[in-house]
C-alpha cells in the first residue's frame, strides 16, 4: 500500500491541503493540464476537422475507457454531461401507460435520480414505490426485493448510498427484478473507481454515474452503460441528431443508429471528455482492488478514531457493507466543517446526516490523523467559547 503514495505528486492539491473530500470532487489530476491545452490546441490547429479527427466519436472512445474499469463490453458505454440527462434518456425509452409501470427505488436514492422520475414518470402515469429505511443509513435488501412485483417496470436504484456510504446488495435486487421481468438501473457514482465491480457479471441492464467523484475526472463526463442485447429493443424519445443512423445527412425524421450511438442525443461536451482521461488512467493503472484496500485501511482507521471520541457513526461499520465515505453524525458538524477548511481540511457535511470524509488511494494515514486532531481543537475550542458566553 506504501507504494501508492508515489502517486501523490499527480495530484497539485495535495502540496497545500489535506484532501479528504473525493466523494464529491475527486482531486485533479497534474495530466490534466496537458489534455485541456491539447484540447485548445487540436481546435485551434486543426478546426472543423477535429471533429473527423477524433472529437465525434469520443463519446465512445472515452467511454471504452470507463468500460475496462467497470467491466463492460467495448462499445457499451457512452458519454452524456451528467446522471440527470443519462437517467431522463433511459426512461424515455419505456411506455409508461400499459400495465407494467412500476418504478421502485429506495428511499435514500439521490434526489437527482428520485427528481427525474416524480417528474416525468408520475405524470406519465407511473406508479413510483419509495422503499423506506428504518436509520437513514441502510435499506434492507429484503425490503427491496419484496417490494418488485410483475408490475415493476425499472428499478433505479444507487450502488452506494451517497448519505451513509451504505454499498447495496445489487445481486439480490437484480435477481429479483429479473425473475418478474423488471429492469434494473444502477447508479455506481459513489462506487466507479473506488470499489470493484463488474457489470456484466452484476447483470445489471443500465448503470449512470459520472467522473466528479473518485475517478478524478471532473465535471461534465457523465456516462451511461447498456446492457448490449438491450439495444436493438430500446428507441429513447430524448433523443438527438447524434443518435441517427446517418447524422450529417440532416434527415426529417430519426432512424436510430444499430449500436450504442442510438443513446447519444446532441453535440458532446468535448473540453470535458479531455478533461476526464488523466483520472480513468490513473484508475486503471492503480487498480480498483488495490484502491478498495487503501479504502478499507483508512475508513476504517478514521471509525476507530472516531468512535473512541464518541461520535456517532452514520455508515456501516463492517467494511464490506460500506463504499469509500464515511459519515460521522458529530456535535456542530456544519460548523467544524467549515473551520476545518479554513486549516486547509477539506471535507463536507450534508443535513440529515453529518460530516462526510472521502478519503482515496493518495491519502494517508497521517492526513486521518490530521483530521481528527483538528477536530478535536476545534470542538475544545467551540466549548471554550461557550463556557465564556455562559
């Protein structure tokens, strides 16, 4: 595991500040600087052309990057700005007047996937069944599983829950919902780069995230996986002049291309999708297991540290059960948050559940320590100034 901290001098942040905060920006990349220039430079040499040199097809080329990590087929996915447009473009696809219409996710899903289906499929006429959770932290598989009937047409559901780090038990979920002839979509934003997985194994029929995270990518590279036999079945209303057979022929009407292009709509985000190679690259160079034990070796050092100082837990504690977050429910959370960064510690907070830390593969065990003793003044601090108020 020492051997990854050589990879810290690809990440400029880590010179002045203590990073714990990649759950939700993920460190940039020293490489990232070289592919933005290269990116001004192919616009500024070479035009209209870049686009036939390259630039058209990135959608799949980037994404067949992000396919090797998470165990996809070459060609499976494809690149969108973010989550909202991937998971609008999955439901688009559906009839959602006839018998089979049933959407099921849990409670603690993230608002932007539970948005885009209280929205349009509600109106449509879906049915929508939220599976609660008894602690905010966890959602009982059973409960998930009972709750997909023969009526249940999607279930979107996270990977990992972005409120207590909790990592779903998908197979289950996705043995239930096929055995009734349902649809799952997995969202692996919190889990894509720092916990291993395999979607063609998982067998899940779509999956969404993006790259702000713990791939290091930055925003604008959302993506979207289907599953390949899925693709000839599925025409998406949401829908663009980059998903027809024939783009630059300027046609009246759409004639969806035979391949994943069908799920493209309009004109990609190019400065991003450069943007977002240095982090998949380094992703992969590392490895996602090795990444998944550094993971482990620190959360569970921060729990031990935490616990001892009687904060409470809002994660799992059991480390196969949890992703790469862990969130403490501590006195003044939101304050210490903010007085943590202004020591140049950052992590976040979040209401209804408390100080998030997200720390990845270059962090070290000091920089927990570092956390934790910050905290520690600060709280002593924060009573000191009470006790002279009182």
């Amino acid at each position: 595991m020492d051997q990854l901290l050589n990879y810290r001098s690809e990440f400029p942040i880590l010179e002045s500040t203590t990073y714990l905060i990649n759950h939700s920006l993920g460190a940039m990349p020293r490489g990232v600087e070289e592919r933005m220039a290269a990116f001004t430079r192919m616009w500024g040499e070479r035009g209209i052309r870049s686009w036939g040199e390259g630039w058209w097809e990135m959608p799949l080329t980037v994404g067949n990057r992000l396919a090797r990590i998470m165990g996809a087929p070459e060609g499976s996915v494809v690149m969108h700005p973010n989550v909202s447009v991937c998971q609008s473009l999955i439901l688009s696809a559906f009839d959602l007047r006839g018998r089979r219409n049933k959407i099921v996710y849990e409670a603690l899903n993230f608002p932007s996937v539970k948005y885009v289906y209280q929205r349009h499929a509600a109106e449509a006429g879906a049915e929508i069944v939220e599976v609660p959770s008894d602690d905010g932290i966890v959602v009982e598989t059973q409960r998930m599983v009972e709750a997909i009937d023969e009526r249940t047409l999607l279930v979107p559901i996270s990977h990992v829950l972005f409120r207590s780090g909790y990592l779903q038990e998908v197979a289950a979920i996705v043995e239930k919902a096929h055995r009734v002839g349902a649809l799952v979509v997995l969202d692996v934003y919190q889990s894509v780069g720092t916990v291993p997985f395999d979607l063609t194994a998982l067998g899940v029929d779509f999956a969404t995230g993006g790259s702000v995270k713990w791939l290091c990518g930055g925003p604008g590279a959302g993506f979207l996986y289907v599953r390949p036999d899925l693709v000839s079945r599925l025409a998406p209303a949401a829908t663009g002049w980059a998903a027809h057979r024939d783009p630059f022929a300027f046609a009246e009407t759409i004639e969806y291309a035979p391949d994943h292009h069908r799920f493209l709509n309009g004109t990609p985000v190019i400065p991003a999708l450069y943007a977002a190679e240095p982090g998949y690259a380094l992703i992969e160079e590392v490895g996602v297991p090795r990444i998944r034990e550094r993971s482990i070796e620190l959360t569970t050092e921060l729990i031990s540290l935490g616990e001892a100082r009687g904060w409470r837990l809002r994660s799992p504690r059991a480390p196969e059960a949890r992703g790469g977050s862990v969130i403490f429910d501590l006195p003044d959370a939101d304050q210490v948050v903010r007085l943590l960064a202004e020591r140049q510690i950052l992590v976040d907070y979040r209401p209804g559940a408390g100080m998030r830390v997200g720390p990845h593969f270059f962090n070290t065990r000091e920089e927990i320590a570092t956390l934790v003793e910050a905290i520690d003044e600060i709280h002593a601090g924060l009573l000191a100034r009470a006790g002279q108020a009182g």
